[in-house]
C-alpha cells in the first residue's frame, strides 16, 4: 500500500498506483476532472455519500493528491495538477483481449472471496441461534432474486428500459412499498418479531455468462457488486431500525457464476457481493442482525418461529445436545432457499414433481424459496409450498423464449408459529395507483 503524500512531496503518480486502487475508487477518480462534490459523486455512480466518502479516502490512502475546495458550503474534490499530468503522460496498455481481460478480473475476484473469508472469520455476523419470538406474534420473509444488476436492454423502439439507474431506483421502491405492508399490518394488529431477508441470487448480472453479455450490460462485474452492496445496505440498514431482529439469508445464482479455465466451479460473485454486504453490516455493530449462508452450492436451509426452550426440553428427553435435533423434531418452521437453474420451470410435471419431492425429503422443509424464471408463482410439494418471485428486470431473449415473465419483484408473506404462511403479498415496482 502506498503512503499518503508528505507535504511539498514531489512525488510522481503512476498508473502501477492507480492499479492499486479498486475498480469503483478507479471510477471515482475519473470523475475529479472537475470539483465534484460527495453529493454529486454519489448520484453518478449511484451510490451512497458514505461510500463516495469511502472511495475519496482510498483514493487519499493510496497517495494520490486530490485538490480540495469549497461550493455553496459543501466540501469538493479533484485530481490536482500532478496527477493530471501523469496521467496524460502515462496511459495503460490495452489488455490483449476481452476474454483476458475478463478472466484476469475473475482471478481477481477469487481472491478476493478468499481474502473476505479469511477476513470475516472471527467477526462476521454469525447467528447465536435462530432468531427469537413470542407467542402470538409473527416474522416476515421477503424473498428477492434476479435483480440483475449492471444488465442493460433497450426495447425494440431504442428506448432504454433497464439500466443501473433504472435497476436501483426499483429496488429502492420495492423496499418502499415492503415497509409499507408491515405499516399497514401492524396498524390491524400484528407484532413482528424478525424479518427474514432471503437474496435469493443472481443479484450480480455477471460477465461471461453468454456471448451476447458484453452488449446488455452497463457496468463491470466490480461495479455490479458495489451496487448491490450499497442497495442492500440501505435495505437492512432500515429492517434493523423498524423490526426487533433481522435474518439475512443468502444464495448464489447461476449469473454469477466466475467461469474460467482452472477456476472452482464454486467461485460466484454473488457470494463476493453477499460476503462484503456481510462485512459493511459488520461494521455497523447490530446486535439484532445474523447472517445465514451455505457452502452446499445450490440451496440454503433456515428456520423460523423457533421456541428454544422447547427443544432443549426435546434434546434433554432424548439425551442429546440441541444442535443434534432432526428437522422433524425441531421446532418452529425449516425453510429452504434455492435459486432455481438446477428446477424446472414448473413443478406440476412429473419431472418437477419428483425432483422436488426429493429435496424435500432430503431438507424436510416446511416451504421453499426459488427464482430464475423471472416470473411469480406459488405451488406445492407434499402439502409444502414452493414459492417463486419475479424480477425487476424486463425480460431478455432467454424469458422470451418461454413467455415466463411476470412484474412482481419480491414475495412478502408473515409466519406464525401455527402456520407458515399466514398472508402473502407479491410486490412490484409500480408505484400504487391513486
């Protein structure tokens, strides 16, 4: 790491230095051409002020010298003469092809999650247990998926339909509109204990994915984790605020999926993005937020309305500590959350029937969670049901294909200690009609 410029340094900044930095302070640094604000530097990479703040201290950490000024009463910053100099004079050599440069920044993002996993061990926001509840009241779940960040489509006129900007304005609003239902909720009545917050995957739109990627998509792999992570920060940051406890439960998807020569097939981005959403919330010192994850690949498995003292009373009967209960005798209810690329479509067909009976035979869940078809469904596996949600995304030539696009972005549902679900509320992004 290099060291912060002593005053009257004569230093040369280089391009080696600005490799140092990471791709989104990179980005920040394009911008300081002119004096740009925290404000204004947030609104063009469509990030939070705490991150632009972040970014302009990297910048500062890595000894690059930025100018600083004053407009209107707020703080600006911008590349100083040296820099602007040294960059005239030295530019990057182009990478040899796209495909190098890609896997070169896939390499990157391996050790990247290896370094986060090493750096959370220790401090990451581990569960002590299964969050708690009180009689008679319920949890929420909110199940999202397939935001597809960084993915870009222009409709068959030229109009652009999605982008960045577009993406995270309907996240944000679908946030919204769930604080809105536990609003209205509450106001007939019903306490909430936890909300449990299922990523569901393919958050990260991914690079590489298929040969038509480059040419639908608007930012980089590194910029399509930074978005998800400030997005869901914002999100979490809220449920700590408005419920008693918070379950964050993670999947990865098949988009973020680090393909590559000599790669481990189970290198995912959407597992760096929800590693570093993990650490930023880290950093907050909730003491009302866990973190849930697997290293199984393709499914997570989670519980609900848990009575702990009714299975230490169940582990003391059968002489056996309360980590080694079954599904079948723990209490509450076991959820199960899976992206989807490994399900069919539809479950009705014997085929789906099957597959699905075998997992639950193998999870013992009281309902599952999947996405990847874009579209939004409930249906039902041994009395259990398999819940799908939408995608904020329109739909690409993949969901065109089949016709399996419908609007509703996220599922909402409450849980009881009765019943799994005990309402069920599929929200989109379109603001209410008056």
């Amino acid at each position: 790491m290099l060291t912060p410029l002593a005053s009257g340094s004569t230093h040369t900044y280089t391009m080696h230095e600005q490799a140092e930095l990471r791709e989104s302070q990179q980005n920040a640094l394009t911008l300081l051409d002119a004096p740009t604000t925290y404000e204004e530097l947030a609104d063009v990479l469509n990030i939070t002020q705490s991150t632009a703040r972040d970014h302009i201290r990297g910048i500062r950490a890595a000894g690059i010298p930025l100018g600083e000024g004053v407009r209107n009463g707020k703080k600006t910053f911008y590349r100083s003469e040296e820099t602007r100099r040294a960059l005239e004079r030295e530019r990057p050599a182009p990478a040899s092809s796209k495909a190098a440069h890609t896997k070169a920044k896939k390499n990157i993002l391996c050790d990247l999650k290896e370094w986060l996993a090493d750096d959370l061990t220790g401090r990451a926001v581990v569960p002590d247990g299964p969050a708690p509840c009180r009689p008679s009241n319920e949890d929420m779940v909110v199940h999202r998926s397939d935001e597809h960040l960084g993915a870009y489509y222009e409709d068959e006129t030229g109009e652009v339909i999605y982008d960045d900007e577009i993406a995270a304005k309907r996240v944000r609003t679908v946030s919204d509109r769930v604080f809105n239902l536990k609003e209205r909720h509450e106001a007939a009545g019903v306490e909430f204990d936890c909300v449990h917050v299922l990523l569901g995957g393919d958050g990260i739109h991914g690079e590489g994915i298929h040969d038509d990627q480059p040419w639908e998509s608007c930012l980089t792999l590194i910029e399509q984790i930074a978005l998800y992570v400030d997005l869901y920060s914002e999100f979490i940051d809220r449920a700590a605020k408005e419920f008693p406890f918070v379950q964050v439960v993670g999947q990865n998807g098949n988009h973020g999926e680090l393909r590559g020569d000599g790669m481990s097939p189970d290198a995912n981005a959407d597992d760096i993005a929800f590693m570093m959403l993990e650490d930023r919330i880290a950093q907050r010192d909730y003491d009302n937020v866990s973190f849930i994850s697997s290293a199984a690949g393709y499914y997570t498995n989670f519980r609900m309305r848990v009575d702990h003292e009714e299975d230490e009373w169940k582990a003391d009967a059968l002489d056996i500590d309360v980590s080694e209960l079954s599904p079948t005798n723990q209490s509450g209810h076991r959820g199960h959350l899976r992206h989807g690329q490994n399900s069919l479509f539809h479950i009705g067909t014997s085929s789906g029937q099957n597959r699905w009976r075998g997992w639950h035979d193998r999870h013992q869940f009281d309902l599952a969670y999947r996405g990847h078809f874009h579209e939004w469904r409930v249906e039902n596996i041994d009395n259990r049901p398999v819940v799908m949600s939408g995608a904020i995304c329109p739909p690409a030539d993949y969901e065109e294909s089949f016709a399996a696009y419908a609007e509703p972005a996220a599922t909402v549902h409450g849980v009881s200690d009765e019943r799994p679900i005990t309402f069920f509320y599929p929200v989109d992004f379109k603001p209410p009609k008056n």
